[in-house]
C-alpha cells in the first residue's frame, strides 16, 4: 500500500503487547513511536527502551540524513525526510531513500511474531564504492505513558559479547540487547528537548529528553546492514540468523488471505497461558468490551477458532458475580469490574464461536463445553439477582444499571468526578444484549425462556418513542419509574441489527434505520449524538477535558457502522442496502492509507471534514470494516 500522508502512522505489533510505530516521514509525533516498546507482563507492563535514531549516510559526496527528529520550539533536524522517494507499508514499513549523487538505500523495519525483537535493515540499491552508515539509538527506558528527561543515574555503559550490545539503563528496566552486524563505538550524549506534536494537540507534556550512549556503523558497499533491537538475553541470541527470522516473517504474512487480515493478526497478543485482544495502539490494553466486540471480526469470522477459543477460555476464568472485568490495568491492580455490557457481549460472541464451530465441524471439548456452560449460567444468574453499580434484573425483567459517579456502558467518558454521560437506568442497548443473552441462556435452561419473554414485552412496550419514530435512549432514567431519555443516540441499532435478535417490527425497523442515517451517519461512523440536541460537540480535539467532552457526545465511531450496515440489510430493500454499504465501505478503505496505515481509527469529528481522531489502530473499528467485507459477500451485495 502506497501512502500519501507523511504523517499516516505504521504499526508493528509483537502479539506480546509490545509494538513498534511511527510515521511515514520517521518524525516521531507521539510519546508512543517507538522501535522498541516492550510488554514486561504481557499484553500489560508496556515499557519504552529505544525512541527512535539518528540515522547518517556517507558517501564520496558528502554525509546524508536518513532520519528527522522535531526539536523545539518547531525545528526540524536533520532532513532525512527530505530524501524518502517511496513508502510501502507490505509486508512491513519499508523506505525507498535517494541521495543528491543517485545513491538510493532501502531500509526496512519489522517485528518477529511472539519475540520482543524489532529488526532493522538497510541495503544499497545502486551501486556505490564507499557508503558507510551511522546508526545512533536515541533511548529512555520508561513506562509508555510518560516522558524522559536528562538524569544522572541513566547507565550509558554496555556489555560486550561478540556482535552483541547490551545496556541496562535502569534498575527495574529490562536489559536491551542489540545484535549487529556492524561495528559499535561508545559515544555518550544526550539528546534535549524532542517535540511531539501530537501530545501537545492532545493538550499534554510534549517534550523529551533521550539517551544516546553510542554509535553503530556499517559498510553498505560490502553488504546488508542488519541490526535487531531486543529483550532477549544474549544466549539466545548468539546463534540467531536473522536473515532466517525474516524469511519466516516473510512467510508468516503471506499466509493471511489480505493486508486487512494480516492487520487484524496486530490485535491477537498473549495473556496468561491464552490470548487476547488489544482494544487499541498506542495507548490501550485488552478491554472486555472492546474484546468480545472486536472478537468475531478479528478473529472468529475469519476462521481463526482456536485463537477464538483460547480468548473465550481466557476470559471465561475471570468472571466475578456476574461481571468479567472492562479492564486490567497496565501495571498490574486488580482488574476494573465497571462495565454494564462487557459480560453481554462476553455472552454473544461465546454463542457465535459454538454456531461457528457447529458450521465447521470444528469439534469442541467437552471440558471446553462445561467452562462455556458454567460462565454464560454465572452471568445471566448474576444480572438475576443483581450484582456490582446497582446491575439487577427489575420487575419488568429488564435490566437496571448505575449509580452517581459511575460510567457503565460503552459512552465512558468521565472528567473528574464527573460522569459526562451518566445513563443511569435502563439503556436501550444493555436491554437488546440482556434479551439476546437470554435466548442463549434459555437454549440450555428454559426457565430463561419465560424471563426473555418478559423482557422482550417490556422492551416493545416502553422503548419506543412513536413522536420521533425511534427507540428512546434510556428508560426509567436515575432510576426514576417511566422517565426517559429521548435524546437520539446510535444505541438503539442494535434492536434491529449487530446481535442475533431483532427486537422490533419491520415497521419500526425501517423507521429507525431511516433516523440512524439521517440524523447520526457520517462517512466513517455513527454519531454518538445528533446534532441539534442538547450538549451536541461536533469537533474533537483540544485538550484531555474538551476531548472527553466530546468523546460520546456527537463524536462518530466507525465501530457502530457494522450493526448499521446488518440493519440495513434485514430492514431495507437489497438495492437500497446495497448503496448504503457501498457508500460505508468506500469511506472506511480509503481511510486505511490516511491515519492508521492499513487500520480504521477509533473515532472522527462528528462535524466536517470529520477528522480522524483517537487511537490511529482501533480494534473493534478495523472488526467492523472486516464484517461488512464478510457481509456484503454472503448477501451477494454489489459492493
């Protein structure tokens, strides 16, 4: 994939939680680019060890940049960008480089599968008699959320073992090892004051302070410069051929049907003895929301089933009075038990992979059987009786959530002690998830059948808001009985598409299909709010408070679009359906060579010219453009 924007972003993932990243232009905008960023708790424990490098060319004509750093207040040295002829982001982040004298270099970055190693090549592509390179690591050794300033306790001194490097820059931090094929010189310096751009847009500290503690050099003429950058002690790198590890990377990707699928492989990382799913790069870690909404377009729907189970089991361990945990934190507390709907979600996806699994012929364990059983009885059992934040199944058979100071559903947004938007009571998706779970529960004991009855009348009875043909966005509101929240939201799609059930009639369906694509769609998602309605932001961005202002309320969110387009198809005529999903995926491809460099970000500005904004690498979001690939194909669509 070719890429026009310089500041369009490349990702390399460890399926370890660790990850490489950076731009196209190779200024580092983010305190999160990195070459090596590493999980020391994997996916969680992310530590930043190398930043970046100064990267130097010298030929008979003179010393060439092949790197750009930003310096405050605004500069720009050196102008490596200057000299980029050429970006290709397949298999991995490769650059063409031209030099004044026609000397052209290619360099190439990429991470092994499950290792924390990050290899870095450069090769001549013309011929050239003396080309020597300088490659200057710029380090911190810090936690991927902060900043690095100059101190005196930094360790600049490294270990010697052949071709292998090593530095260790702090106690606690993890040693970093370097295996070359080139010549290392101790240079100690450090580099002041780096800016990010991107952290200052975000309304937070922008500057930082690296490390350099050497200089690595190579003779291109004579051949391929080779430097991988790793945690891995040195015994197991001393007879690594990294030639052989890049063939088998090589190989490993092109088994994936598409470079969609191949980005969708960046979400599978390790946790435990199983697997799961990154919500998001830079900044997020494995949310259960994020998870099981994400699961079947990463994993399931693309036949990946054993990683789907390992996921599933995974998760499965770790329900507690009904809930899984929303999230675990990065540096190892208890995990946060504060979502309404992580545990639904948790419930659907479950019953997706047995369906699936029963479509293949892809034999489940029994033990497998029973651990899946047991998890979906504690869950429906402990929304029955009620369990943390005021979750209990009401008189009508719904499900009640909330209390003051508490966000529990998807729109999460707090600033402070305040919750930005609360929707305490009965919100209109946790009912459709509620009722869908049920159906799935009721299949193994029927005493559910009669209570997913009972949810299913109160659910036609009360959601619907005949004045503005659509479903309201929360009943009993504070739990006040018959208080309502009418504010039009994207919530209620999910009674007519995105989960197994549809919750409403035909009529009814089409009516708020019809409202969703007037009121909330826009080219890469749905907004959050409607504009017009009270506390519409229609801009992101700003710092962290204006951000969380806007974060669900008129914010788009491309995940939302696979349940539109799903509702498009069981309520509108094909043709029709047809258009609305051309419309969707045509906005959501040509997204992939813009942010996220062959991913779908995790929000956009509600209003014009709809930003991208967010994480540039969002799960659920690269999920949802993987659905209606899949779904467009089975439903024929002529898209």
């Amino acid at each position: 994939m070719r890429v026009a924007s310089p500041y369009a972003e490349w990702l390399e993932s460890d399926a370890l939680g660790g990850f490489a990243s950076g731009t196209v232009c190779g200024e580092r905008t983010r305190r999160y680019h990195a070459l090596l960023l590493v999980a020391k708790t994997p996916p969680t424990g992310r530590m930043v060890l190398v930043n970046g490098a100064d990267v130097f060319l010298t030929t008979l004509e003179g010393r060439f940049a092949l790197s750009s750093q930003r310096y405050t207040p605004d500069v720009v040295y050196p102008d490596g960008a200057s000299r980029i002829d050429a970006f290709l982001s397949e298999p991995w982040p490769a650059w063409t480089f031209t030099l004044p004298d026609g000397t052209r270099i290619q360099h190439e970055i990429l991470i092994a599968h499950r290792r924390p190693l990050t290899l870095l090549t450069w090769r001549l592509l013309s011929r050239g008699s003396v080309v020597s390179l300088a490659v200057r690591p710029l380090m911190s050794g810090r936690d991927y959320h902060s900043l690095h300033h100059e101190n005196g306790a930094f360790r600049f001194d490294a270990n010697r073992d052949g071709h292998i490097v090593s530095w260790r820059p702090y106690d606690g931090v993890p040693a970093v090892n370097a295996l070359s094929n080139g010549d290392y010189s101790e240079e100690r310096d450090w580099y002041r004051n780096f800016f990010y751009r991107a952290e200052q847009d975000r309304g937070l500290d922008a500057v930082e302070d690296l490390a350099s503690p050497g200089t690595f050099r190579f003779d291109l003429a004579a051949g391929e410069a080779q430097l991988a950058l790793t945690t891995l002690p040195p015994e197991q790198l001393r007879d690594l051929d990294l030639e052989r590890l890049r063939e088998s990377e090589r190989t490993r990707r092109a088994a994936f049907a598409s470079p969609l699928e191949r980005a969708a492989d960046a979400y599978v990382v390790a946790r435990g003895t199983g697997s799961t799913i990154i919500a998001g790069y830079p900044w997020f870690t494995d949310w259960g929301r994020d998870t099981f909404i994400a699961l079947p377009g990463i994993c399931l729907e693309r036949g990946r089933l054993d990683v789907t189970r390992e996921i599933l089991l995974e998760w499965a361990a770790a329900v507690s009075d009904g809930m899984l945990p929303n999230r675990f934190p990065d540096s190892g507390q208890a995990p946060e038990f504060n979502a309404v709907d992580a545990s639904l979600w948790f419930v659907i996806a479950l019953q997706a992979f047995l369906d699936e699994a029963a479509r293949s012929q892809h034999a489940v364990r029994v033990h497998d059987h029973r651990v899946f059983d047991r998890a979906i009885r504690q869950i429906v059992e402990g929304y029955a009786a009620g369990t943390r934040h005021g979750i209990r199944m009401d008189d009508d058979a719904l499900i009640a959530a909330g209390e003051p100071g508490f966000q529990l559903t998807w729109m999460d947004a707090r600033i402070g002690d305040r919750v930005v938007t609360p929707r305490i009571g009965k919100p209109v998706e946790i009912q459709c998830l509620w009722i869908n779970a049920l159906a799935i529960a009721g299949a193994r004991d029927a005493r559910w059948k009669a209570i997913q009855q009972r949810a299913m009348e109160s659910f036609t009875a009360r959601f619907w808001n005949d004045n503005r043909g659509c479903l309201y966005d929360v009943v009993d509101v504070n739990h006040a009985p018959g208080a309502v929240d009418a504010s039009l939201r994207p919530n209620q799609i999910f009674a007519v598409g995105g989960l197994p059930l549809t919750l409403v009639s035909s009529d009814q369906a089409q009516k708020i299909v019809d409202t969703v694509e007037r009121e909330l769609l826009v080219p890469l998602g749905l907004r959050t709010l409607a504009p017009g309605e009270p506390g519409y932001v229609g801009l992101y961005g700003g710092g962290v408070e204006a951000r969380d202002s806007a974060y669900h309320q008129g914010t788009a969110w491309p995940w939302m679009l696979y349940a539109f387009a799903d509702a498009c198809v069981r309520s509108q005529p094909p043709d029709r359906a047809s258009r609305s999903i051309q419309t969707i995926l045509t906005a959501l491809r040509a997204c992939l060579e813009t942010t996220g460099i062959g991913h779908v970000p995790e929000i956009v500005s509600g209003d014009p010219p709809f930003a991208p904004g967010g994480c540039p690498f969002q799960a659920w979001s690269l999920a949802a453009l993987l659905r209606m690939e899949r779904l467009a194909a089975k439903k024929a669509l002529a898209v």
